[in-house]
C-alpha cells in the first residue's frame, strides 16, 4: 500500500512538473512557435506583432496586438488577412506530446482580402513549405518537418471582407462574422457565416467534408444554406475553393424583392405572377468565372411555372440566355393596375402608376413556348416568342402566336430607358374580331373574321396616359360579318333605328392614330343589294366614338338609291344611334327640292310682278326690276321740286 501512495506521488509530481514547465514557456515563445506551424501550414508568412500576452482560460495561448496573413506572390494589394487584436489557443496536452495543436484562433475588426484570377489561381488556395512558401533555419522550428498541426475552431467577428475576382465587379462587405468548426484534420468542416451586405443579415451555413483537400484546391462535397429576410436557399452537390459548384439547387421565396434587396441586389419589385414569391429547383454548374449554367429548370412564380435550361454570365449585370416552356402564362400584372386582369374599366383606363423597374434587372434573350399567354387586355393561345431585353428595352416578338380563332405575328416593344413607352407592329390573319374588340377595346357590337395590321406607339407611366398618348396606324380586311344595334334593310325602308342586326358581305377600312384618337374616312361596306360607307373618330383614351355609317340601296329612288346616315356616338359600352333626317334629305332629294325652290321662287316672282306692275326686261331678276322701278319713281318725285 505504501508503495502504492509513493508510486501515485510521483505520477502527479510528474504532472505537476509538466504542467509548470507549460506554463513557464514565455507568450512570445508560444506566440513564435504558432505563428511558424502556421507559416508552414499556408506557405504564407504569418507574423504576430504588438502586445503578447498569455491566456490560462478557458484554454491555454496568447492574445496579441495584431496578427498578418501574407498574401500570394502575384496579388499586389498588400496581405490577405489582417487585424489588430487577436487570440490564439494551443492544447497543452498535445503541446506535451510534441504537437502543435490550435485549439482556436479569434480575430476581432480584421480585412480579408479574398482574390482570383482567369488562369484558375486564387489567394485562399494554400501550399505548404515544400511548395511556393520558404522557410528559413532561422525561423523554423528544428522539429518542424515532424510537428503535425490542426486548427478546431476560427472565429472572425466584424470583418471587412473584399472580393476581387478578374474581371468581375469588386464586392466588398463590412460586419461579416465567421465560424469554423474543424475538430479533425481529416475530417468535415462546417463554417458558419454572417453577412450585412444591404443592413440585413445574410446567414450562411455551409458543411464540406475533407476540408483539408478543400483547401488544397480539390472537388468535395458540400451542403451549403442561405437564408434571409424573405426566403431563402440551399446547395447540395461539391465545390472547390476556386469557385467552381455543381449540384442540387433550391430557392424559396416569401417576398423575392426583399430576399433580394439583403443580398445587396438593390430595391427590385416584381408583378404579381411573375416572381414576387418564387419557388426554383433547377441542377447547377457554376465555374469559377461565374458563369451560371441551370438544367431541368422548374420555376414556380407565384402562379406561373417554367421549364427549360439557362445560361447566366453573373459578372455584372446579369446576361441570360434561356429556353422555356410553360403551360398557361398569365401576364396580367406586366400592365399593372387593378383593371390589369382584363380590358378597360367601366370608369376608364387604369391610372394606377406602371413599375417598369424590373427590366433594368438584365440582359439577354429568352425563348419562351406556352400553350396560352393572359396579356391583360389580350388573350393568346399557342404561342412561339422570343423575348430579348437590352438596357431597359424589351422586345416580345411573336414568331407564331394562335388566339382569336386566327394567327398573329409581330412584335410588342415595352421600354423603360427614359420613361415608359410602349409600341408595336402587330399583324393578324383570320382573326374572329369580336372577341378581339371586346378584350382590347370593349366593343361587342362587331363581328366577322378578317385580316388586319396596326403600329402603335405609346407613352406614359399608367394605362390611361398610354391609350390618350397613342399614335400609329392600320387598316383591316373583313369578309362576311355583322354589327348588332341597328338594322339598315329596315332603316333604309322607314327611316327609324329599331335595333336589330346587320349583316354584312364584306368590309375593308385604313385609319390613322393620333394623341389617342383613332380616325378613319374611307370605310367600305357591301351588303347585299346595299352598300355603305363610312368615316369618323375614335376615342381611345377615352373610349369614346362619334362615327357615321352612310348605308346605301342600290335600286331605289327611280335607280339613284337611297342613303340614310346613321351616327353612332357616346361611350363605348353604351352609344346612341341616330339616323340623321336632314342628312337623308339633303343625299337623297336635292333635285326634288331644287325643283320645288324654283317652283315657288317663280309663284313669288309673278304674284310681285302683279303687285308692283313690274315690267322685267329678258334676265332681268325681281331684286333688279324693283330697283329700277323704285329709282325712277324716286327720280320723278325729285323733278317736281324744279317745277
């Protein structure tokens, strides 16, 4: 038992001794040995300046006035870490046994310096003193080439972190935090980080196993998270240091624009369906030049969804080049406002205020294939397009679109470079025009299948201020059709607007657009038996006409025929029509009345030429007969003062 207790004795003396002489060694000495394990660790030159002190808790190290990361030979913006306070905890255990063992390393208000270039080289990526770094007998520890060292834990906090990639725009971030958690050298590492690009925080949370070998530069798996005010997403697949990813990618969205604006992208406002919350699944390919390649693409946008690949170049402002397909799209909230789900309101054109914002947010094209597109005012149906949008300027060009039982081609231009303005050429074949009418304009009255061709410019920041702006011109070809309200067989034959239906055989028009107000004066109508003709304005800011059909029988009227105008005048949805009696006389019986004007001038005449016992010389009129006979007996009455 006695040898027992003296064997016991001496085990803790020994420790004691041990754990004295640890903590013997100078702050400097421990300060040294760190800042040169490091050294061979990164190939860079890892300085410890300032103040040193040593730390007993809650491990054992130093705490030192600042602490220098050296950069790679080719960057020339001085070191790529740097701070002013840091903390550097070594295992006293493992110090014991000959290792070097950092159990944490803390740094408060430092710059990272983060660069890359084209040729694939990049600061962060580290060699070891075999490789680019040197390190002289006179710095380097005499066991150094059998001293292994691991670090278990980094923590940054209040970081200046700045991004310069070759190239690319430089990104720079203040009041990063960081957290690394590595417990073994060749094991997973998980990196916790905290960013405030916009005043938001930005976490990221990012796990990657063999970290060592990630930080050699090689391929490894990882599961990375992101998450902010407004969503969030997430990456599973494997990275390298150099920036190149690949994998599973998912993006979800609560609000896109604020998700967005804390990620630093600035105040962008998305329409209703196309984005505003967002639901994204998509493989991804990123290489180290940020060029973003997205296959099996599904994109929920709050209503819509796509299908298709991308190509994205991210080096600025981002230049897409993608093929979609959709089933049906609903554009509505492109022409924004309450009345945007569907034509014009019973009050008029919407004034809410248009945001146009999002086509600053990218360049690029976009081909898009959908089985039906809801324009608002418009709906289409099978539609071949291509969008393209340079600077502010999109052009929806429409290769193939069916909708109203016919086909359309053209293209429709939105552009918000200095203002809003919107404009278009549109060509339509075979096209029902009463269903066109109704949803563009709200006119119900008119049917009949045709042909027709508009261009269209406009400008404004609502609806109402882009119809009053209008200006353009078209013309249409109609083949047999008909408009409900009035009925000109019966109007030719009593005069009187009774309602009913006209049918027509044919119609062909041309028109002009100015300030909103659509003219035409040369409408051509057949009927059978019947022509008609027509001219007048319309309104389209506010959907207003006052136009006049001129309808005319053929064969009547002892073969001159006879034509009765009739006025179509009012609002829209409610016009008045009116056949103008005035008119009818003055087309129909001009001869009948300039005979009977002449009938009764010449009763008029005679019975004066009885009163007055008028002697009219041959073409003499009554007005000069009277004349000369009132001057001579006036003449007469004068002579007699002389008698």
């Amino acid at each position: 038992m006695k040898w027992i207790i003296r064997g016991f004795g001496i085990v803790v003396l020994v420790a004691v001794i041990a754990v004295v002489g640890v903590l013997m060694l100078p702050a400097d000495r421990i300060a040294r040995i760190a800042s040169e394990q490091l050294t061979r660790l990164t190939g860079r030159m890892v300085t410890v300046s300032g103040d040193v002190s040593m730390t007993f808790w809650p491990v054992l190290g130093v705490s030192a006035g600042g602490l220098e990361v050296g950069n790679a030979d080719w960057a020339k913006e001085g070191a790529m870490f740097t701070t002013a306070q840091a903390a550097i905890g070594v295992d006293a255990a493992a110090l014991l046994r000959g290792e070097i063992r950092i159990t944490n390393v803390e740094a408060n208000s430092p710059t990272i310096r983060l660069q890359s270039r084209k040729d694939g080289r990049a600061n962060w990526i580290f060699t070891d003193a075999d490789g680019a770094a040197e390190i002289t007998a006179e710095n380097a520890p005499d066991d150094a080439g059998n001293t292994p060292l691991t670090i278990e834990r980094l923590v940054i906090r209040d970081a200046a972190l700045i991004y310069d990639a070759e190239g690319a725009d430089l990104v720079s971030y203040s009041g990063v935090d960081l957290t690394l958690d590595w417990p073994e050298q060749g094991g997973a590492a998980q990196i916790d980080a905290a960013l405030r690009p916009a005043g938001q925080v930005v976490k990221i949370a990012a796990k990657i196993d063999r970290f060592a070998g990630f930080l050699d530069g090689q391929v490894q798996p990882i599961n990375l998270s992101v998450a902010s005010n407004g969503g969030g997403l997430t990456l599973n697949g494997r990275a390298s240091i150099a920036g190149a990813v690949a994998g599973a990618f998912d993006l979800k969205t609560t609000d896109t624009g604020a998700f967005l604006a804390a990620l630093g992208a600035g105040s962008v406002s998305l329409p209703k369906g196309l984005g505003q919350n967002m639901h994204t699944r998509a493989d991804i390919t990123l290489t180290p030049d940020r060029r973003l390649s997205l296959r099996d693409l599904v994109a929920d946008l709050g209503g819509n969804t796509l299908r298709g690949a991308a190509d994205i170049e991210l080096n600025g402002k981002p230049q897409i080049n993608a093929q979609l397909q959709a089933g049906a799209l609903n554009l509505a909230g492109l022409a924004g406002g309450e009345n945007a789900d569907g034509g014009a309101a019973d009050t008029g054109w919407s004034r809410v205020p248009i945001d146009a914002s999002g086509l600053a947010t990218f360049n690029g094209g976009i081909a898009l294939n959908a089985d039906s597109i809801d324009l608002g005012a418009l709906k289409l149906g099978r539609t071949r397009s291509l969008l393209t949008n340079d600077r502010a300027r999109m052009v929806f060009e429409l290769r193939e679109v069916a909708a109203y039982g016919g086909l359309f081609t053209g293209e429709f231009v939105m552009n918000n470079r200095n203002g809003l303005s919107v404009g278009g050429k549109l060509r339509a074949a075979g096209v029902e025009m009463r269903g066109l009418l109704t949803d563009l304009a709200g006119l119900t009255r008119f049917s009949g299948r045709g042909d027709a061709e508009v261009s269209f410019l406009g400008v404004g920041q609502t609806v109402d201020a882009i119809m009053r702006s209008l200006s353009g011109k078209g013309a249409v070809n109609i083949g047999r059709g008909s408009i409900e309200g009035i009925d000109l067989d019966d109007l030719l034959g009593s005069f009187d607007v009774k309602g009913g239906t006209t049918v027509f055989d044919a119609l062909t028009a041309t028109f002009s657009i100015d300030k909103g107000v659509l003219s035409n004066s040369n409408l051509k109508m057949l009927l059978p038996n019947f022509e008609a003709t027509g001219a007048g304005k319309v309104n389209l800011g506010a959907q207003s006409l006052d136009y006049t059909v001129t309808p005319k029988a053929l064969r009547v009227n002892k073969e001159r025929g006879l034509a009765v105008p009739v006025r179509i005048a009012g609002p829209w949805r409610d016009p008045k029509i009116t056949a103008d009696v005035k008119a009818v006389i003055d087309l129909n019986f001009r001869e009948e009345v300039k005979r009977a004007e002449d009938k009764a001038k010449q009763k008029l005449e005679q019975k004066l030429d009885d009163e007055l016992g008028l002697t009219r010389q041959e073409g003499q009129s009554v007005e000069e007969a009277v004349k000369d006979k009132l001057e001579d007996k006036l003449k007469k009455e004068l002579f007699k003062i002389f008698d």
